[in-house]
C-alpha cells in the first residue's frame, strides 16, 4: 500500500511545484508588465486574489497529503480523514468564491485588453474548485458511512 500513496504523493508534489514556480518567478513581474496595459485598481486586485486563491490551494495540497499519510498508518477510516476532507472542501469553496468575486475585475481587463477569452478562463477558474469541492464532500459522506458501518461491526463482534 505504500508504494501506491507513494506515487500518489509524487503526483500532488509535482502538482503544486508548478504553481510555487509561477508565483516566485512570474506572478511579481505581473505589475510591471501591466502598468502600462490595466490600471492599478484593476492589477494590485487581481494580483492579491491569486496569492490568497494559491495559498488555499497549497492548504489543500498539504491536507492531501496529511490524507494519504492516513492511509499509509491504516487511519483512513478516521475522523482525522474527515477533517482533512472537511478542510479540503473549504479550501475549494474559498477558491471558488473568491474568483468568483474577482470575475468583474477579469471582466473589465477583459475589455481592455479586448481579450474574452479572459473571462472563460475566469469561470473555468469558478467551476473547477467547486466541482472538487463537490467531490470532496461526497468522499467525506462516504467515508462517514463507511466508518459508521466498520464501527457497528466492530460493536456486533
């Protein structure tokens, strides 16, 4: 079972070093590059969204792996699973909710930029945590159940 998580944990690694390297080498340059494009009011938002959307995302990525270390100890059918997925769930919702409340920003660089493909990148960038959150919640449901189940078994022993 080990070298399974193993390789689980390799994959959400190689998911968030991406990101890490976009916001060290590219996300600071984004303010010089668009002074002369955007207005301020428009570009200090935008860029302060990113960075709290990518902390929770790297809360998320940290409560992944908290999860698959549950399983590697055998305590995935533990409220210490559920929480993980609970604080998962939450990071989803916040990402989405806070693009969500970034879309008129997106909104109007995309009429400055004369560029709409902006404004589907800003609700891909809405749904897709929320759909995740939505799988997330039906784990944790499934996982109560089921720990529910191993409990009354336990008892019925």
């Amino acid at each position: 079972m080990k070298r399974e998580t193993l390789f689980l944990k390799m994959v959400v690694i190689l998911i968030g070093l991406p990101v890490l390297a976009l916001c060290i080498f590219w996300l600071p340059t984004i303010p010089n590059k668009a002074a002369g494009d955007y207005p301020v009011y428009l570009v200090y938002p935008v860029l302060i969204g990113v960075y709290v959307t990518v902390i929770a995302y790297f809360v998320a990525l940290y409560q992944a792996l908290r999860l698959l270390s549950y399983i590697d100890k055998n305590k995935a059918f533990s409220e210490l699973s559920i929480k993980a997925l609970k604080n998962i769930i939450y990071c989803a919702i916040i990402i989405s909710i806070l693009y969500a409340a970034g879309m008129p920003l997106i909104y109007e660089m995309a009429q400055e930029a004369d560029a709409p493909g902006l404004i589907v990148l800003g609700l891909v960038m809405t749904c897709a945590p929320f759909v995740i959150a939505v799988f997330a919640a039906v784990l944790q449901k499934l996982l109560k159940n089921a720990i529910e189940i191993k409990s009354e078994n336990d008892l019925t022993v």
